[in-house]
C-alpha cells in the first residue's frame, strides 16, 4: 500500500482521526508527509469501518488537512545487528552518538515473539551483581525479572549504572550483555548516563536507548519493547547472557494513561488503564531462558513509587507479576547509606534456586536467614529503644541493636565503585556475624559456623 490519502478530519493531541480509504492493520507504521515537505511517524492505533486513528511519534504540531498519509503494511521492526552493541540509541532506535545508522543483519517486530510457558528453563544460575544486599540476601538469577522499588530523588539511576558495569556469571567464560532504556528522563539525567557508560567501559558490553522527557509519550511506549527487541536478539541469536534495565517505568505507566486520556478510555484505578496490568506483564514477561538456546534475558525494571507508597497501583501490580522486588529506603538515604536498600520488605523469589555449593558458597542460605533474623529483630527493638531507653534492654537484646548498626554500616555499605565478589560479601557477613555470641546464631548449622567463623578460623590457623 503506498497510496497517499488526504483524509485527515481531526487532529486531537497527539492523534489524528481520518476517514477510512480500504483496510488496515492494527499497530500498522503510518508516514505522514506534511505540506512543507517534511515527514513524520505514526502507528494505526484504532481501525473502525469508517475511521482510523493514528498516533503519531514526533507529536502533530504542523499538520493540517492537507497532510497525506500513507500506510506501510507493516509494524513498527527493530533493524538488529551485532554492532549495535556500544552504541547509544533514542527511544525509537535512531542513533544519538553521532555514528552511523545501524546496516540491519535483520529487522524483527518489536512486540516480540511470545515464549511458550513448556519451552522456558527453570532460571538457576547465580549472576554477581557485586552490591552485597542484592547478591547476599535478595539473589538475581538468570532469566529473572526482580524490579527495583525507588522513591524520586533516591539514587536508583546510580544503583542501576553500578549494576550495569558490574553484573557478570562468576566463573563463567560466556558473553555477558547489557541492554539500558531509559524512559522519560531528563537531559542531565540522559548526559549523566552516556558520561557514566563511556567513562567507565561499559559502553563496549552495552546497547542504550534512551527516550528524553521532552520526547512524544507515544515513542516512551515503545522504548522498552525496542530494547527488549535488542536483548532477544542478542540472547537468541548469539548466545550472549543479557541483562535488561529499564528505568523508569512510572514514566512508561504515565505514557500510557495520557494515551489512554487522548483516546478517551474508561479510567481504572487513579486513572491508569484498566489494562495496565496485562500491558506490564507484555514487557515483565520478554524475560527467561528458553530450552536448548544458550542465551537468557535477565530483567531489572526500576521505578519510582509515587509518593513512596508500595500500593499504588504501579508497583502494586509489578509485584504481581515479577519474581520478588528490591527496595530502595529513604530512611536509610537520610542515614547517608549507599546504597540505600532496605533488605527487609526486598525479596527474591528464586534465590533459593541460584545458591549453595557449586553456584556460590555452601552457607550462603543460612546466612541470609541469619542476617534478616538479626536485622529485623534490630530493627524492632530500636522501637523499642525509643520508647524505654538503650539502659533497660537485656545484654541480648542490646547485642542484637548493636548487630542491626553494623550490619547497615558494613554490609548494607559501600562504594559506589566497589565490585564486591559473592565471597567478600559472605566474608563481610560472618564478620558481623561474629560479633554478636555464637549461642545467638541460630539459623546456621553448626558445620558451617566450625568452617567459616572466623574465630574457629583463627583457632585453626
């Protein structure tokens, strides 16, 4: 179909109603070329038996009746490449790093294919992401999808980048990836990103898409399907393990309410649209590791919870369909504490799967349970500090305080630039551990206190 038609009746924010010429598709690439010679993109969003409704990417300023539209049979394609890897990309797959345009070795849709359930491999192993909260207590493993639940003006975007230069499989040979969209943000957020990515190396490993705040929302929707696109590619194709970031996925949430608005959808909860949550489990779901392929795609969605507050319906229903959450504290932000993760309300569904002997250390279970015992119970009793004072507290119980101090000072710390292996991190670990009585360690058998204590360790030295 390259017939031009000048059918335009109505032009509403960012879409345009014309009359039908013959049929369409849904999600159809629409070009329309405006009176002064210039083009702009759309997408068939609506086809009824006597209208269609495109929404267009670069926004309509400019159009007017006497704009053609023409129909390119096709839906929005990704050209893929293995060179895509070290360059940096807007939301709709356009270079921004001043190079070329990628020479497609394919062009694949960016809906995706969708995973049969009997084709996906149980996820199982261990990826170090060198953070000792996530490794230690909350463990991703390849295939998972383990969002991070921030606050605005917590340093997620600094704990995603540190997760990107430092993720790797321990002890593994294989070709390691990352693929980074931002959605919505800033242009000193965007410059802090390419700064951080070229600064440090990890451009060479990664592909980045990023979509500006200033950009039409209707490319924001589309910027994490383009980069789950790359990563299928890569994960599929060429073997590689490819971790995907997406950040952030309020601002994608924000995108689809104000499309919902401009079609004039029936809200659902505080305005979002009643699909919502089937349209999150389309990009939560692009995640795993398919039988007899070699390759995984590993997910670390991060966002911003308005308000703070864990029910709202954004992370409310990411809880539901991904494996766990990580989540960022203000409290512990305000402590000065990088990075700032609150191992207690965090989960990983599957960790038990990608740890013990043989994937990280024997004890690494035990520990964890210990850990969270020792900090939750610290945690309470703080509480209770506040209400009777440090003085009327038992030796136990102030042991247990002094545990919950140490662990956010020494565990929960660290650089910004520290790689910390899944050994230092269980080394760290035994270290506070060992402060507190052996008697109080409970959750760990005795073997593994007689082996890794540093007191026993000592004696037999």
């Amino acid at each position: 179909m390259t017939k031009e038609y000048k059918t335009i009746v109505n032009i509403a924010g960012p879409l345009v109603f014309l009359e039908k010429t013959e049929p369409v598709g849904y999600n159809e690439l629409v070009q329309i070329n405006l009176p002064d010679g210039s083009t702009k993109r759309g997408q068939v969003l609506d086809t009824s038996a006597d209208m269609v409704v495109v929404q267009v990417f670069e926004g309509t300023g400019g159009l007017n009746s006497e704009s053609g539209v023409v129909f390119s049979g096709e839906t929005i394609k990704l050209p893929v490449s293995k060179d895509m890897l070290g360059r940096i990309l807007s939301g709709s797959g356009e270079p921004l790093d001043g190079g070329p345009r990628i020479v497609p070795e394919k062009r694949l849709d960016v809906n995706g294919a969708a995973m049969n359930p009997y084709s996906r491999m149980p996820p199982e192993d261990f990826i170090q992401t060198g953070i000792s909260t996530i490794d230690g207590t909350n463990t991703l493993v390849r295939g998972q999808k383990l969002p991070i639940f921030s606050g605005s003006g917590l340093p997620h975007n600094e704990i995603a980048l540190q997760i990107a230069r430092q993720a790797k499989v321990p002890g593994s040979e294989e070709d390691f990836a990352v693929v980074f969209a931002a959605m919505g943000i800033t242009n000193e957020e965007a410059q802090y990103f390419m700064e951080d990515f070229e600064k440090t190396g990890a451009l060479e490993r990664a592909v980045v898409f990023l979509n500006l705040a200033d950009d039409p929302a209707v490319e924001r929707i589309i910027t994490p399907r383009m980069a789950l696109t790359a990563a299928e590619y890569l994960a599929y194709e060429h073997d590689m393990h490819v971790l995907v970031i997406l950040t952030d996925i309020t601002n994608y949430c924000e995108a689809l309410r104000q499309m919902g608005a401009a079609r004039e959808e029936v809200p659902g909860r505080r305005g979002y649209p009643g699909y919502m949550y089937t349209d999150l489990a389309s990009l939560y779901e692009r995640a795993g590791v398919i039988k007899g392929l070699k390759g995984s795609v590993t997910q670390f969605s991060i966002l911003t919870m308005p308000g703070d507050d864990i029910t709202h319906p954004i992370p409310d229903l990411s809880g539901y369909i991904t494996e766990g959450q990580i989540v960022v504290s203000r409290e512990l932000h305000m402590k000065g504490i990088y990075p700032p993760i609150n191992v207690l309300p965090s989960l990983s569904r599957l960790m038990n799967s990608g740890i013990g002997e043989g994937k990280t250390r024997e004890d690494h279970k035990a520990v964890s349970d210990q850990l969270y015992a020792g900090y939750a119970e610290g945690r309470d009793l703080r509480g209770l500090v506040a209400i009777v004072g440090k003085e009327s507290l038992s030796e136990k119980d102030q042991k247990i305080l002094e545990f919950a101090d140490l662990f956010e000072d020494r565990f929960v710390r660290q650089g910004r630039d520290e790689d910390r292996s899944i050994e230092d991190t269980l080394n760290i670990a035994w270290e506070i551990l060992s402060e507190m009585p052996e008697s109080y360690l409970t959750r760990i058998d005795n073997k593994y206190i007689e082996k890794y204590h540093p007191a026993h360790q000592n004696k037999a030295e």
